[in-house]
C-alpha cells in the first residue's frame, strides 16, 4: 500500500483526550448561547458574577447560573420585578438593578435571596411608591436614591424598615407630596421633624369631622 495512502491510528488516551476537548467546547458553546445578549459570566475576587449592563433587557433573564454571587443588571430598560425573579440565585451576595426604568416591584420579588444579602442597589428607576412588604426580611444594605419618590406614610414606613445604603439617604427627594413645600426637599430631612403617617391620620380625622359637619348641618 503505498505511503500516502495509510492512516496512522489515532492512539487511545489521545482520542479521549479530542473527544473531552470536543464535549467541553459544545457545553461552553451551549451554555454562551443560553445567555441573552450582552451578559456574560466571570470570577471578580474569587466571586462568581454574572454581568448584564447595557445589555437592553426588558426583564429579569432567566438563565442565570444559580451558583453566582455578584449579578449586575444596571443600565438596562427592566420595568418591573415580578414574584420570585431571584428565587434560583441562593448564593447571592451583591444586586446591582440601578438605571432601570423599575416602577413596580411586587411583594415576593425578592423572595428566596439569602439573608446574607449585602448589597442592593434600586437607584436611578421610576420607583414612586414602595411597600415595605416588598423588601421584607432583607438584611442588605439598600439604595433607594434617584427615584421620582412620593412623599408619604408609605415611604417613611419603607425608610424605616431597611437598612440604607450609606451615602443614599440624600439622594431620597420628594418628586411629589400632598404638602407642595416638601418637594424637593431630602425626606429623611422631613421625617426628623414631621411624622408622615400622623399627619396623614389627621388630616383624614378632620376631613370625616368636616363631612360629618355638614351631615348634621
């Protein structure tokens, strides 16, 4: 048989070792093609972090590797955190959801997170109104800043129930109230000297004493 025409076989741990390198590039291959457009995963100081900036989300992927520590979500369209959008992530130590366009988040959404949550950034949204409920049993550091905040009982009851992030607590501006002098103005500033829920209960006590009033009147 001629020379060019014989095939040297291919030793035995040799192809093993092509057929290991081949399954190893296809599950690297499926598991990037899992991933939306834009997030990619890798190691920060030994943590595992899954990173999706400016990636034009308009929700929370689905596909995050359940053993990540550090997941970056900012600087995407995301409008709404549902029930359970982080339930699969209980390792996780750092949430980074700022410059979104959040407004709504329901009770529940951060439902499964870790106690050891330490960091939880919901800057720069559309975040009016927030009930306490949603954030319930978080022991993370919060930021709340940048938001286009109502000035009420609601928000004085949220700001007292979490842990605020340092240097956030002045980026917390009433963008509205019932009281047109507090807009503006840094409402951790106002509840040092107003109690929101009380004047909100008597002006309610005094508009029921108007109408009963003119009841009797």
């Amino acid at each position: 048989m001629p020379a060019a025409e014989r095939v040297l076989p291919c030793p035995v741990p040799t192809r093993l070792l092509l057929q290991s390198l081949l399954l190893l590039l296809a599950a690297c291959l499926r598991s990037a093609a899992a991933f939306p457009k834009g997030c990619y995963p890798s190691e920060e100081e030994g943590l595992k972090t899954f990173r999706c900036s400016n990636a034009r989300l308009t929700e929370v992927p689905r596909d995050i590797p359940n053993d990540t520590h550090k997941l970056y979500l900012d600087s995407n369209r995301i409008p709404f955190l549902p029930r359970d959008a982080f339930r699969d992530l209980p390792l996780l130590l750092e949430l980074d959801l700022s410059h979104n366009a959040i407004a709504s988040v329901e009770s529940g959404a951060f439902r499964g997170l870790p106690e050891h949550l330490h960091s939880l950034d919901l800057s720069s949204n559309r975040l009016v109104s927030l009930s306490k409920d949603a954030l319930s049993n978080l022991k993370a550091k919060v930021n709340l800043s940048n938001n286009p905040w109502l000035c009420d009982c609601r928000l004085q009851e949220l700001i007292r129930a979490v842990d605020l992030a340092a240097g956030s607590s002045g980026g917390i501006v009433c963008a509205s109230s019932a009281q047109e002098e507090h807009v503006g103005k840094a409402f951790l500033q106002l509840i040092a000297d107003t109690d929101f829920c009380n004047v909100y209960k008597k002006t309610t006590d005094i508009a029921m004493l108007v109408t009963m009033f003119g009841w009797f009147a």
